[in-house]
C-alpha cells in the first residue's frame, strides 16, 4: 500500500514532467523531437489524470478534466491544465458537499 507523501510526490513528478514538457514545446524542435515529446506529454498527462482521480477521486473526477480536453503542443501557459483542473475540482467537490 502506498502512502499518501509517496503519491503526493508521484503527482508533483508528474506535474514538474507535464511543465517541462509544455516548456520545451515551445520552442524550435526539430519533427521527430517534437513527436516524441508530445507522446510524452501525452502519457504524463494521462499517469497524472489517472493518480489524480485514484488520490483524491471526489476532488478530480474523469468527467469534469480529461487529457482529451487539453491542448498538446504551443500554449499562454504550461500550467493551465493543471490549474485548471483545481480550479474545477474545487467546484466540483462544492457541488458534491452542498447537495
């Protein structure tokens, strides 16, 4: 069984890999590079959702943030997803409490 600081520290790897992923996409990459790392992207994305709504299943909810619904690739900011997927689940979890 894994401890909560173990997936704790899963979640910020993950989400430290997303953001250097989202910086290096924005810059010149050659095609096969840039294809690669969007794979990448892609994946980290995915281990995030998925520890995500293991971890904290009433904060983050497939339904409400999916990767499906992130843009891969040139972004305003790196973190946005991931904000956002607070910000959502947040709300969320409001929504759940009050009724």
């Amino acid at each position: 069984m894994t401890s909560i600081d173990d997936t704790l520290s899963e979640i910020r790897w993950l989400r430290n890999g997303i953001w250097r992923c989202r910086r290096l996409l924005n810059t010149d990459l050659p095609g096969a590079e840039r294809k690669a790392l969007e794979r990448r992207l892609h994946e980290q994305l995915s281990a995030f959702e998925r520890l995500s709504s293991t971890a904290f299943p009433l904060a983050f909810s497939s339904k409400v943030y999916s990767v499906k619904s992130t843009t891969i690739g040139r972004s305003d900011s790196p973190e946005a997803p991931i904000e956002n997927a607070a910000m959502v689940s947040s709300g969320c979890l409001g929504k759940s409490i009050s009724g």
